[in-house]
C-alpha cells in the first residue's frame, strides 16, 4: 500500500480521534486535537493511505532546539505496515536538520513501541514520575540526539 505524509488539518481531526481511542487509554478528544492544531509549537502529520484513509499520526513540539514527540499512533488494522516507522522518519529528519534532540514517553509495558523507538535511535534515560494511577507505569522518557555538523 502507498502512505502519503501530509500536514494535519481540520478534515482529519475525525479519523485522528477515533485512532487515539483506539490506541490510548486518555485519547486526545477531536476539540483537544483540534485546539492543537492551533499551536505554534506544534506540527501534526498524518499518513495517508491511497484512498485517504488515515492510518496514523504524530505530533511534534518544539521549543529552541528541543523536540517533543507525542503521541505516535497508527490504527490497529494498518500496524506492521511500516507506517510508524514512517513517521518517526519525518520527525528524524526535520531534528537532524534543526534540532539538538527529541525526547518522547512510552508506557514501560509497551514493548513493542519501545522496540520500535530504540530502532529509531531512541535511549531510556529516565521516568516520568506519577503520570499513570500505577507506579510500574510511570512513562519512560526516551531520547534522541544529533549531532551538529
């Protein structure tokens, strides 16, 4: 299947809701996502199959040469399809070019998406304390860096 990356706008923020309730135990409402949308910190991308389904997203925030990658998600059915690696490609290469690091959190019992991060160049450096009711959950934050040339 071809995946298209493209910027996320208001005619997505529908099909970007119903893949946070899929993925995530506090999805992002579609007002939360729409109000980000508006945030000059932020970018949002999609994926997009050849029918305009949208398979997946990610946001990015930056401040100065800090990025904050959050909340990759792809729809259960189009998992394995290469689609998140996709978008964390998008993300490396605009933080090669401009950024000093990325940092995100993952539950520490999502293996796979820690698989995926640590194939992606992504380290454990830390915890997020208290951010889930249970303490074995508190996020871990992972990190990437670049090198300036």
């Amino acid at each position: 299947m071809e995946v298209q990356l493209q910027p996320m706008d208001r005619s997505h923020l529908e099909a970007v809701a119903a893949i946070e309730r899929a993925c995530f135990s506090h999805p992002w409402s579609q007002a939360m996502l729409a109000e980000a949308l508006y945030d000059d910190a932020a970018s949002f991308i999609v994926a997009v199959g050849e029918d305009g389904t949208v398979l997946g997203y990610a946001g990015l925030h930056v401040v100065l040469d800090e990025g904050y990658v959050d909340n990759v998600a792809v729809a259960p059915p189009y998992r394995r399809m290469g689609v998140a690696d996709g978008l964390l490609s998008a993300f490396e290469r605009f933080g090669q070019a401009h950024l000093a690091f990325l940092t995100l959190e993952v539950r520490p019992s999502n293996a796979a998406a820690i698989a995926l991060y640590e194939k992606h160049g992504f380290a454990q450096v830390g915890r997020r304390k208290d951010y889930y009711t249970d303490p074995r959950e508190d996020a871990l934050l992972l990190t990437r860096t670049f090198e300036r040339p």
